[in-house]
C-alpha cells in the first residue's frame, strides 16, 4: 500500500486535508477518534462497578444542599416556596385562586350530575386533590379538579355495573366511583414512579381531537334530559340518546327549556366578552357563578314547579373513610385505565404548554406522580378522579397565576363552600347546572383542527374523522381503542417503510442532498450514493432491501456524471441518520455485502454514529467490508470510487477487494490529490467532474478501524 495511506494510523484514522489556494496546500491535520474496542466493554463495566461500590459512601456525604434538591423533586411545592417572592407573586395568585375557586364550585356539582353522582361529590372532588396537587405537582398553572369528559367515562362505566333500579343502588354507584379514584391514582403514581409517560406519545394529536370533539357531542346531548324536563337513556353512543330524546317529545316542558337557554346563553357570551376583550377577561371566569345566582334566585322567588333543583347538598368536610371495594377492582381496571390514558393527555398536554408559556421546565413524570397522589388522597375524602381541566387552567393563566399558591387558595374557596354555603345550593336549578356542562363542552368541538388537517395531511384528517365517527357511533371505549390502534398502525407503517433517498452533489460544492428534492444534483455513473432516514432493524429491513433494488435499476437511467461504466461499481451509504442497528440489520447488511460481492460492487459506509459504530464493530462488519471503506463524508467516499474508476490500474473483471489487497485502491486516489494542486483543473483533465474543483474545500477523510476490533 501507497506510504501516505500508511501514514493514517488506527489512533487517528480521520485525515482533513485543509481548503488549498491555488498551486498552494495546507498540511494534513489528524482528527482523532475513539474506535469501540473489545476493551471498552470491560472499561465501562469497571466505572460501573466503581461507582456502585462507591455509591455508598457517596450518600453517606451528602451535604444539605444535596438534600435539598431530593427534597424538592420528590415535593416540587419546596422550590417555589423557598424562593417565593412575597410582593409580585401574593396579589396574583390570591385573585387567581379566588376567581378559579369561585369558577369551581358550580362547575363541580354540574360535572358530579354529569358522572351520576350527587352534586357534594364533586365538590369533595374539588377540596382535597386540590391541596395534594399543589404540594406534589410541578405545573404551577394547572387547576385539576373534575371534569367533563372523566365524568362521562365514569357514567359510562359504571352505569353496566350497577342496577339502578333496586335499592342501595347510589351508594353501590357512589363507592365504585370513589374506588376509581384509588385505581386512576395507583396507575398514575406507578406510570410517574417507572417513567412511563411517554407510551401515550404514541397516540397522535388528531387521534385525541377526534376522540374529544365526539366525546363533548354526547357529553352535550346527554344533558338533554335538564334542558327538556324529562328523563332521557343514559349511554355513550349517539343513537340511543337521540332516539330516547325523539321518544320523549310528549314529555316536552317548556320551563325548563327556556331557563336553560337563557342561562346557556349567558355563559356563552360571557365567555366570549371574557375571551375578545383582555381587560374584561374575569367576565369568563364570573360565567357560571353569576348564572348559578341569578337562576337560583329566580327559582327561590316564583317556585315553579316544573323546574328540578339540585335538592338538599351535606354541610362540612369530608371525612377520612377507607372503606373501598376491593372485589370489584377487576370489573373496573379497564374504566380506570381508560381515565388514567385520557387524564394524562388532559392534564400533561395542558401542563406542558402552561410551562412553556411561562418559561419553567416540567417533567411530565412528575406531573404524573402529582397527579396520582392527588387522586390517592382524594380517594380516602369521597372524591372522585379529578384531573386537569382546560376551562379552568386557561383562566388561571390568564389571571396571572405564579405559584401553586393560587391553587391553594382555590381549596380554600372549596373548603368555605364546604363549610358555610351548601344550604344556599339546594335551590340551584338543574338545567342550570346542565347549561354550566355545555357552555364548557361546546369548546371542545374542535372543527377548525378538522379543516387545518384537511388542508395540510389528508392522513390525519382520516384518523381524525375515524376517531370521531367510532366514538359517536360505536361508545367512548370502542372509539378509544380505534382510534389508538389506528394511531399505532400509522406508526408502526412509517416505522417499516422509512424513507429513503438517493444523494447528489449540489453544484459549487461538497454537499449531498436528494436528487428529488435538487434536481440540479449531480449524479455519478457506476455509483448509487444512498441515505436511510431511520434506524435499520427487523421491521424494516424488507423495505429497504427492495428499494435497494429499486434504486439500483434507475441508477443508470439517472446518472449524469462520469464516464458510462455500463454497471453499477460501488454503493455508498450515508448512516448518519441511522440511530440503531439490531442483530437483523447486522445480518442483512452482511448479506447484503455477499451478494454484492459476487457481482463486484464494494459498499463504503459513511458517517455511522459512535452507538451503531459500536454494533457494527462487534459483528465485525468492519473487516468484513473492508476498514479503508469507511468514511467521514460522504464527498469523500465519491473521490475515493470516482478515482478507482478513472484509473488505468482499476481493472474491471477483478473483485475490488482484490484490488484494495493488491495496492490498487489508494494509489490512483493520491494521484489525483495531487493532480488537484492545478488551480484549472476542468473536466477535460478528469471527465467525470462538471465544475472546477477549486470551488471545493478538498477534504479528503479515511476510517480504519481499530486492529483491536
């Protein structure tokens, strides 16, 4: 071999030649690299072992500062409180929690009548988890607290389970709900404590607008019953609901129905006041309580008989009962985790954007440790699950929450409510209470998603449609699992048929992009230059071996550039968008080489990352391959095959390696280094290059693996 390849040796293997002048080059600089040697394994266990046998005595000398950050990840509260800033935090989330709390109350007994459950029970929902949340959560906007859509899982649950018919039935009804709360916080500790929050990213963001849109349809019809003055079928399918309405058309009141969109009507524009004009932004938050009020007094004043009241509400606290059963934990695990999936991508989504406007960083398996124990505690004081609601966190922001302060005093107004207002809560209309759940709903009917998607990913927009039109028809559970397999399926699809692209060199430089992207991107003859955007495992590995095949076959009708070699001599690939290679990988590449081999065509590898180098090197690809066939970039390779090619030394009926073995492969590549030191080198020198290569940096890059490999 030439003595200047000898020069590169396996403790630097990369050689940068620097940009040269005319007839002028700079000296060769040596960038080191460290090779996977079957002695970094044993190294690496070493430290390992080191540092477990040293652990101990680490902890043993900790200081307090050290205690002090345990302290506040494992109770966040901690942080904010120690550097709590008395003068520009106090005032906001004073008024913050205040006008939350007081948004609160009647929102808690609407969506308690929305899960089945009396109307104190939401309110229970709304004290205890409250205070827990602030103390072991990290978001310092989110007010959690129940929910509509959790309401409605919850009746939708429940409702197979008990017959409400025969006697003792709402307190049957009542536990199991109370005992949901337990299973929802148990799983969400447990997703936080194994750091498992990310399984929900598999679920696509047009998967959940769907899914909520026809959740907040039925969720609006359900109340139907409040608005029109007669019973109406519980279920979490359209069609039983708009039949049981149809069938109930002679039971019609038109008191009720009247009350209700009055009030109905007021929240909305409320709402809307609150949400156009920003100084007027309390009006939002004022809605519900102020609709509550007035009706309640209309009904105190006339007593219509026609009009249902929420009826006597218990006065004080709860108290602490860990009385739950347990036997009907297994009929309610698939409920609870269904709540769990849909309050963690409520609560999470909702957290995260909250930081992210406020500039702090959340850790979501935080947030769900938080909110689990929220839940556990809430359990054991008669609550029911509470998650993160969007209404209620987007008025906390708005009102200029800073602390989880703010959601402290939102308990606290809970727990006045609790102790000195409920008798003043008997004579609150339902259909009140109903048109509180709408105007809350109505928001959630994410048609403008629907018509972005349409516009922008016609795949999408089909989960979105598909995960609406399940749920609507078919119930939240089946429209749920739809609507997640149909995500995994589109994950699963992208996963096994990445993409990939052939490269071309853009004119003037060094650079490779995709020739369908460039299309002025030159190609060269006798080589397929190939990048592969994804990790190379077993789900893919088919695919790529048939675009292989594919891209082969064009390659002779798409080259440009070089002399007409009438077959294809080398395959380049470019690995540095491969993150990992498995054992399936390994051997497709290997039989990827033999097949090739026979055909005498050399494969180079350009630019693998230190963790698939690693693999590579331990499956001894590199060896088998060759280890001068491995490349920094991807310029340098195509100088090292485009000079093997124009050489009178290269002879083409032998096998490269042959060739390589011979001293044959860095010879004709150095003369043409040096051949460059012309400042007019033109293609009539070196036919296979269109442009002057003076405009090029010129560096020229080799890896060999390490002997130790």
């Amino acid at each position: 071999m030439d003595a200047a390849a000898e020069n590169v040796r396996t403790d630097a293997p990369f050689v940068e030649r620097g940009s040269r002048s005319a007839g002028r080059s700079s000296p060769v600089k040596l960038l080191s690299v460290n090779h996977p040697t079957t002695s970094s394994r044993t190294s690496a266990s070493r430290f390992m072992d080191s540092s477990s046998s040293s652990s101990a005595a680490a902890a043993a000398t900790w200081t307090a500062e050290d205690w002090r950050h345990l302290l506040e990840r494992l109770v966040p509260a901690v942080r904010w409180l120690r550097t709590y800033d008395v003068r520009n935090y106090l005032k906001v989330d004073l008024i913050a929690g205040i006008t939350v709390g007081t948004m609160l109350v009647p929102q808690a007994m609407s969506y308690a009548r929305l899960a089945g459950l009396h109307p104190i029970y939401g309110l229970y929902s709304g004290f205890i988890p409250i205070f827990v949340y602030a103390l072991f959560g990290s978001s310092r906007q989110l007010a959690i607290g129940p929910v509509a859509l959790v309401s409605l899982l919850i009746s939708n649950g429940l409702t197979p389970m008990v017959d409400l018919t025969k006697e003792g039935a709402d307190i049957e009804y009542t536990q199991l709900a109370i005992l949901l709360a337990l299973m929802v916080g148990v799983l969400e500790c447990l997703m936080g404590i194994l750091r498992l929050g990310w399984l929900i990213r598999f679920i696509s963001h047009s998967v959940i607008s769907g899914f909520t849109s026809a959740s907040a349809i039925i969720i609006a019809f359900s109340q139907a019953k409040n608005f029109l003055g007669y019973s109406v079928t519980r279920s979490s399918k359209i069609i039983p609901l708009v039949e049981s309405i149809y069938a109930g058309c002679s039971q019609f009141k038109w008191q009720p129905f009247v009350m209700g969109s009055v009030v109905l009507a007021v929240l909305l524009i409320m709402k809307h006041v609150g949400k156009t004009y920003k100084h007027l932004k309390y009006f939002r938050a004022a809605g519900p309580i102020t609709a509550v009020f007035f009706s309640t007094i209309f009904v105190k004043l006339l007593r219509p008989s026609s009009i249902s009241v929420v009826g006597n509400i218990p006065q004080g606290l709860p108290g602490l009962s860990l009385d739950y059963r347990f036997e009907a934990a297994s009929r309610l695990l698939p409920t609870a985790a269904l709540i769990t999936g849909v309050a963690i991508l409520e609560s999470v989504g909702i957290a995260k954007a909250l930081a992210a406007k406020n500039g702090y960083e959340l850790d979501s398996n935080q947030e769900l440790f938080g909110l689990g124990v929220a839940n556990i505690f809430g359990s054991a004081f008669s609550a029911y699950p509470s998650t993160g609601s969007f209404s209620r966190s987007a008025v906390m922001n708005e009102t200029g929450a800073k602390t989880g302060l703010a959601g402290l005093v939102m308990g606290l107004v809970l727990c006045s409510a609790l102790q000195f207002l409920t008798p003043l809560f008997s004579d609150i209309p339902q259909c009140a209470l109903a048109a509180i759940v709408i105007s809350a709903v109505v928001g959630l009917v994410d048609y403008d998603e629907a018509i972005f998607l349409w516009s922008v990913d016609k795949k999408d927009f089909l989960l979105w449609l598909a995960a609406s039109i399940f749920t609507l028809f078919l119930g939240i559970e089946i429209g749920v699992l739809i609507g997640v397999g149909l995500s995994l399926a589109f994950v699963i699809y992208e996963s096994a048929n990445p993409h990939m692209a052939v490269l071309g060199r853009l004119p003037g430089t060094t650079v490779y992009r995709n020739v369908i992207q460039y299309p002025d991107a030159y190609i060269y003859h006798g080589m397929i230059i190939l990048r592969i955007d994804s990790p190379i495992y077993f789900a893919n590995i088919n695919f790529i071996k048939d675009r292989l095949r594919e891209f082969e076959l064009q390659a002779g009708v798409s080259s440009k550039r070089g002399h007409d070699t009438g077959r294809l001599h080398f395959l380049i690939i470019e690995m540095s968008p491969v993150t990992y290679i498995d054992s399936t990988g390994i051997h497709a590449i290997k039989e990827i080489y033999q097949e090739y081999k026979a055909r005498n065509i050399q494969i180079a590898l350009c630019n693998p990352n230190h963790k698939v180098m690693v693999t590579l090197a331990r499956a001894g690809i590199p060896q088998l391959i060759g280890e001068s066939w491995y490349f920094v970039r991807v310029h340098d390779a195509v100088q090292v095959c485009t000079s093997l090619l124009q050489s009178d030394m290269y002879d083409e009926g032998s096998n490269i390696a042959e060739n390589r073995r011979r001293g044959r492969s860095f010879e004709p590549w150095i003369k043409y280094e040096r051949d460059q030191h012309s400042p007019n080198v033109m293609n009539v020198q070196s036919p296979w290059r269109q442009e002057p290569v003076q405009s090029d940096s010129e560096r020229i890059s080799l890896l060999n693996a390490s002997e130790s490999v």
